[in-house]
C-alpha cells in the first residue's frame, strides 16, 4: 500500500516532461507567481521529482526540495543534473525539518500532500512550517478536498488511461479512504487520509492567518497564508 507506487503509477507526478505533468505546473504557475512577487529563498516542501522546484529556480528563485522518499529524490537529481540546476535536495520528514528559524521567505506545500498525514501529524507539518518561515514570508498550500470528492467517487468507477479506481473502501468515521487502483495487468492499494478544506483552515489558522482561498477546480484549492507572529 505504497505511495511510491502511486506516484510512478502516473505521469503528472513522476515525469516533469510529460504533458500531464506540464498541464500541473501550468495551472498552478500563475497562481504562485501573483503572490511571490519578490524574488527570496523558497522551501518546497514534499517535492517529489523536483518539477515546481525547477520552476521557480527558472524564475530566480533560490530553491531548497525536501521530500521523504529516497527514489523520487533520485530522480529529481537527475533531472538536476540534465538541466544544469542549482536547487538543493534534501531528504528529510515534514514534521521534522533541519532548517533553521526563519530560514524561507516562501514555503510551498502543494500536490495533495496533506493525504499523507493524520491530523496530529498535519499538526506537526503546520508547525514546522510556522517555525522555518520567516516571520514576513508567505506558505503557499495547494490541495483537493477529498471530503467534498468523496460521494463521486463513490458513485462512479474513475477511469483513467492506463489505471483505474477499481475498489474504494472507507472507513466507518471517514478519516481514510483505501483506493485499489487497477491496469490490464497490475493492481495496487493506496491509504489517503481523509482532508476537507473546512477542516485543514482550522488547523492552518492556529500558527498562519489566511490571505487568499482560490478554488482552482472542480474539487481543488490554492490558499495562501502568512504566519501568525
């Protein structure tokens, strides 16, 4: 029931070349760069491949990637090396960051990564946030309100070009959903953590004070906050 496997499974998360990766960079481009009008140091916080870490390196940004998994750092160094980039990847947990007070003008957490996390250690992602962004700086979430995506999907079979959701079980208080993604020939099982946007305001509004909420699709948001002081 791995992650990784999900993220390899499709393109718009494993392959910053592909057009279902270009089409995330383009939706969310416009979106980071109205509120990130001064050039600074920038945390992208769980970045996978690095894609959104390259973009705003492009854009004169200095930029530190941090993510947990090995392999998905692996290529986001060799992407490095193929553009000649000078972002700096690091693993590293969220909760856990081995930066210093203060040390970002920008933190970005985008890409649904608030599925990974239970409550209590969204807890510790959000304060750890708090703690290395500088107290005039800006954190940039994006996510999907998979509360508010729930009855679609259980009340279709999504279909996708080579997976598609072929199970979807929920747990009794709704905290998690398991989605059993199936291929002509493969299948695998993924844990996301229940989020609503209801519910992640009210924990992002104990450390941040929220600027903008952006509903950039059917089930998605861009928020941009500033830190409580």
């Amino acid at each position: 029931m791995s992650f990784r496997k999900y993220y390899f499974a499709f393109k718009a998360y494993s392959d910053i070349y592909s057009p279902e990766y270009k089409k995330r960079l383009e939706e969310l481009e416009p979106h980071l760069l109205s509120f990130m009008t001064k050039k600074g140091r920038v945390l992208d916080l769980a970045c996978g491949v690095g894609g959104f870490s390259f973009l705003l390196e492009d854009y004169g940004f200095e930029v530190v990637g941090v993510d947990v998994d090995e392999i998905m750092l692996q290529k986001a160094n060799k992407y490095k090396e193929e553009r000649h980039s000078s972002v700096v990847f690091i693993k590293a947990d969220a909760r856990s960051l081995p930066f210093e007070e203060n040390s970002f003008d920008y933190v970005l957490f985008i890409g649904d990564n608030v599925v990974h996390f239970t409550p209590s250690e969204l807890n510790q992602v959000f304060k750890e946030i708090w703690r290395v962004l500088s107290k005039e700086g800006l954190f940039l979430l994006h996510f999907t309100d998979l509360r508010e995506m729930l009855p679609m999907l259980r009340s279709s079979r999504v279909v996708g070009e080579k997976y598609w959701i072929n199970k979807i079980l929920v747990d009794k208080e709704e905290k998690f959903v398991i989605l059993e993604y199936q291929s002509p020939d493969d299948y695998f099982r993924v844990k996301f953590n229940i989020w609503g946007k209801t519910a992640i305001e009210l924990l992002a509004k104990l450390y941040f004070v929220q600027i903008r909420s952006l509903k950039i699709g059917e089930y998605s948001y861009f928020q941009v906050y500033k830190p409580k002081k």
